[in-house]
C-alpha cells in the first residue's frame, strides 16, 4: 500500500510539474531591421532554440531609442537588435548597455 501511495504521489506531482518544464522561455527584441533582414535569423534562432519564442518589437530606430529611455527604470525588451550606431551611443551614455559574448568566447 505504501509503495502505491509513493508511486500516486510521485505521478501526482509529475503531473503538476510538467506543465512547467514544457512552458517555453519568451525573449523580447526590439529591432530597427526590416521584417525580410530578420527572417533567416528568425528562421535558425527558432531551429537551434525550439524552447524559446521570440516577441519581435519592430521600430524605427527613433522609435525604439525613445522606448529604450522611457523604460530605463523598467526595461521591457531582453535584447536590442539592429539599431543605428547613434543610438547605441546614446544608449551607452546613459549606461544601459550591457556587454554580451557567446558561452564559447567566455574563458
């Protein structure tokens, strides 16, 4: 009887949990890229990463520099992809910027 228990318990709790292991990860990019630039990234990223869906956020530059500093003290976006190098200097004047390399260039 003890071991039934064990075993009920054990399904019971699985059945709890693996909605959690299956939930997939969302990342949100904001990008200044036209949607056809980013399509063979989109396309790879998505292959390599099944557990990870990507909220793109689509902009003009202007735009998503402006967001940038409105949500300063509140970030919204994971990543910052494709915007114009003038914008990234004043995003880095501000001090939000944040270095990234790959696992396999860290040491």
């Amino acid at each position: 009887m003890k071991k039934q228990m064990a075993v009920a318990a054990a399904l019971a709790v699985s059945g709890l949990l693996s909605p959690l292991a299956q939930a997939k990860t969302t990342l949100t990019v904001y990008t200044a890229l036209e949607a056809d630039q980013v399509k063979d990234y989109k396309e790879a990223f998505e292959k390599a990463n099944p557990d990870i869906d990507i909220r793109w956020v689509r902009e003009s530059t202007g735009v998503i520099t402006a967001r940038l500093l409105s949500e300063k003290s509140h970030p919204q976006a994971d990543a910052v992809w494709g915007l114009a190098a003038t914008s990234l200097m004043i995003l880095d004047q501000q001090g939000m910027l944040q270095g990234y390399a790959p696992r396999a260039w860290r040491s």
